[in-house]
C-alpha cells in the first residue's frame, strides 16, 4: 500500500500544475504570467516532498507529465529539451508503477 503523504503530496501538485497550465492558456492573462508560474512553483514543491524514484504511483507520472506540458508551453522561462527531460522521466517512472 502507498504512502498516504506521498500520494496526497503527489495529487496536490497535479492539482497545482492544472492550475499553472489553465492559467497558461488564460488568453486575459499575459503569457508566462506570474499567477502561472506561482502555480507551477507550488506543484514543483509539492512534488518535491518525496523523491518521484521512491513512489512510482500514478499521480507522480500525472504530476511530471503535467510540469513537462508546462515547460514545453512556456518556452520564454524553459526550453523545450527541458520539457523532453521531464517526460522521458515520466516514463521512465510510468514503467515502474505497479
């Protein structure tokens, strides 16, 4: 059985990158804006607070596969090798989940 913290750890920064993604996308908004990328800077610690190695659940794929989404659509702050780094990570962790 998985770890409560890390899972609920893991769903909150899913949640928080929906967020930086729907406020991404916002077109009343500026693009990369400051409410996004305080959204993305949460879910990244959120996600941070235990290794993504150390709990190969579904949320964790979720949660990296979101935050590459993010870095490939907000190329004026990330590159798009950085968005390719995170979801090759995803799968590589995809492949460990039970």
């Amino acid at each position: 059985m998985p770890d409560l913290t890390t899972v609920v750890a893991h769903l909150l920064a899913v949640l928080f990158f929906v967020f930086a993604l729907g406020s991404l996308v916002d077109l009343t908004l500026q693009p990369c804006s400051a409410e996004a990328e305080l959204y993305y800077r949460l879910g990244r610690a959120a996600l941070s607070m235990r290794s993504v190695f150390d709990s190969p659940e579904l949320e964790t794929v979720q949660a990296l596969v979101l935050m590459g989404e993010y870095h490939s659509l907000c190329i004026q702050r990330y590159s798009i090798e950085s968005a390719w780094r995170i979801i090759s990570l995803a799968s590589k962790v995809a492949q460990s989940v039970r």
